[in-house]
C-alpha cells in the first residue's frame, strides 16, 4: 500500500444541532473539523480531499488553511451519499485505497489511523471497531471506488459495506474516538470533556 487518500466528509448541514454548524462548534479553542483536517493532512495519508456543501466558504477556508483541496458537492441536501459520490469522483486513479473520515469525528488518535492503513489493501474495506460498535473512519480498497460513485441518499456507505461484508476486515481498537461524534449538543460536550 503506498498510496492512501484521505476523504474528509464536511457537507452536512448540522439538523441535530440547532444553533450551530456542528463541524465549525468551538472545540479547545478551534472549530470541530479543523481537527479532523489536521489529521487528514498527515501520515499516513499521500492525499486528501475535502467535500464541502452546507457553509461552503467557512470549509474552504478552514481546508486552505492546512493546504487541502475541497470539491463543492452541490447536491448535499441529498445526504451523505453524494458527498461520496463527488468525493470518490475526486479521488486520485493512484490511490490504493480511501479513508472516509467525517468531520465531526475529531478525536481518532493517529496511531489508530497508521493501524489502519497497515491492514488495508485494494481489495479491502478496513473498519474500526470500539468495544462492538463499528467507528470511522473506514477504509475503502480501491476495488470499492465503483461502488462509492454510486451512493445516493442519508445511509452513506452503508450499502456498499452490506454489499462487500466479507471483504469487511473489522479492526478492534481501544480508540474511543473512533466512536465519538459532534452530532449533537450534549455529544459535543463529551468531546470537550475527553479533549
């Protein structure tokens, strides 16, 4: 494996959160999803895209900052699925395979990033797993990008994991983050507290 991109997931409009963009909430002094570009920006990624939609000009700005391209997907009121599509569009033809990291998922140490990329392969989907409960980021082999052009809807890769589950290599991890989100008020304040 030598080429793995990062797909930072940044569109969604927040519904759970009512003041706020979830991914632009303060976190320790700077927004959720700054977090999460900062990690897509290093090993063990070659690449990284980021898919903005809802607040277009605040992710782009905050992609530039760590040097990440972005690509619009104008369609993001569809859900998470175009945000796929356009992103897996994006993708380099190199890429070996594709980690799907969501922007309000900020707190996955890197360790566990580089544990991920040593099981992937093209052939593969490599899943986080945190005391049972599947996490994220997933790690799409780049057999799987066809696939990914072709979501549609709010269930996101979901099918494609029904579809390939014995290629599903499931991960067992003692990272909590993997399994902490900002997708709402009180999941917010968890983060801050584990921070």
């Amino acid at each position: 494996m030598q080429h793995l991109t990062a797909l930072v997931l940044a569109a969604g409009r927040s519904s759970r959160m009512p003041r706020e963009n979830k991914l632009l909430a303060d976190l320790c002094g700077e927004p959720v999803l700054t977090h999460v570009l900062r990690l897509a920006s290093g090993a063990p990624f070659t690449s990284a895209v980021v898919v903005t939609g809802h607040d277009r000009e605040a992710v782009e700005s905050l992609a530039s900052g760590v040097g990440l391209r972005t690509v619009h997907n104008a369609e993001w009121r569809e859900g998470m699925g175009t945000s796929l599509a356009v992103g897996a569009k994006a993708v380099s033809p190199e890429a070996d395979a594709l980690a799907v990291l969501l922007g309000d998922v900020p707190l996955v140490r890197r360790a566990t990033l580089e544990r991920l990329w040593r099981e992937a392969s093209p052939e593969a989907i490599v899943r986080p797993i945190y005391r049972g409960q599947p996490g994220h980021p997933v790690v799409f082999g780049r057999a799987f990008l066809p696939d990914l052009l072709r979501v549609r809807g709010d269930d996101g890769a979901r099918s494609v994991l029904q579809a390939h589950a014995a290629h599903v290599v499931r991960v067992p991890t003692d990272d909590e983050g993997v399994a902490m989100d900002a997708d709402t008020p009180e999941a917010l304040a968890r983060l801050r507290t584990r921070f």
